[in-house]
C-alpha cells in the first residue's frame, strides 16, 4: 500500500471518529439537559452551554 493511501484511509477513519465524538457528546448532553440546574452547577456544567452545542434524546 502506498503511503498516499494509508493517508486517505487515516483521514477517513479520523473522520468517523470525530463524527462518534460529536454524536456521543449530542447524546451525553441529552442525557444531562434532564438534571436540575444545581445538579448541573455541581457538575461544571452550564444548561445554556449544552444547549449551544446541541444534544440529542436519542440512543445511536
């Protein structure tokens, strides 16, 4: 295999990676959203903050 195609395979796989990531971070952001606001704050997290990076209710 050619290094040129090892390099397109790598930048493909990091791509599905990255994708997974953002799904995972959507859904986990779902799953918090449901916490009460001091529950978030214990945690570090702001609701506003969640919701401008999107979530998502539903299992992948």
């Amino acid at each position: 295999m050619t290094v040129m195609a090892k390099n397109i395979f790598r930048t493909a796989f990091d791509r599905v990676i990255e994708a997974r990531e953002r799904q995972v971070r959507r859904y986990v952001n779902g799953a918090l959203l449901s916490f009460d606001d001091t529950t978030l704050k214990s945690l570090g997290r702001r609701r506003e903050d969640m919701i401008k990076e999107g979530a998502s209710t539903f299992p992948f």
